[in-house]
C-alpha cells in the first residue's frame, strides 16, 4: 500500500527532472505527453505504489513544485 501522495504543481513544474533522478522508489517519471502550463514536459506520479513519502523530491525540486503527504 502506498506511504505517500504526491501533488506537482504544473503551473510551478520546468521540467527539469531532478525528482526522477533523486528518487530512489521510481515513483516518478518524465512525461512524454503532459505538458507544464509553460509547454514543457512535466514530472508525473507515475508509481504511487512505491512511494515511502520520503520528501526527497521536494527538497530537491528547485521550483518548490512538490508536495508530498503521508498516507495513513
Ligand atoms: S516522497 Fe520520496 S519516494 Fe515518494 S516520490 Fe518523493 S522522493 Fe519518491
Ligand atoms: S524537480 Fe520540480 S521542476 Fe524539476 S521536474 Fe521535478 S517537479 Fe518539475
């Protein structure tokens, strides 16, 4: 069962991918076809399975565009 729920933001997503890069559970990937309000391919919870709620991703995410929540 899932720890965490992860909200992104799109309007504060750039797409730069650094979350998917840090997180070690592969809860997140890169869009190939979601789109940012600004046009750029944007970062999804794709595996919310896997997530521990860690909150590494919003520490890493440069534009604060994560939220994470635990699930209890
Ligand atoms: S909270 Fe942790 S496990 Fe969940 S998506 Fe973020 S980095 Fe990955
Ligand atoms: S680190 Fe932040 S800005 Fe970069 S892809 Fe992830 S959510 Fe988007």
């Amino acid at each position: 069962m899932a720890k965490g729920s992860v909200i992104i933001n799109e309007d504060f997503c750039l797409g730069c991918g650094y979350c998917v890069e840090f997180c070690k559970k592969k809860s997140l990937t890169m869009s190939q076809d979601n789109y940012t309000s600004q046009g750029l391919l944007q970062a999804n919870f794709s595996e919310p399975e896997s997530c521990n709620a860690c909150g590494l991703c919003v520490i890493m995410c440069p534009h604060f565009a994560i939220e994470v929540y635990k699930v209890i």
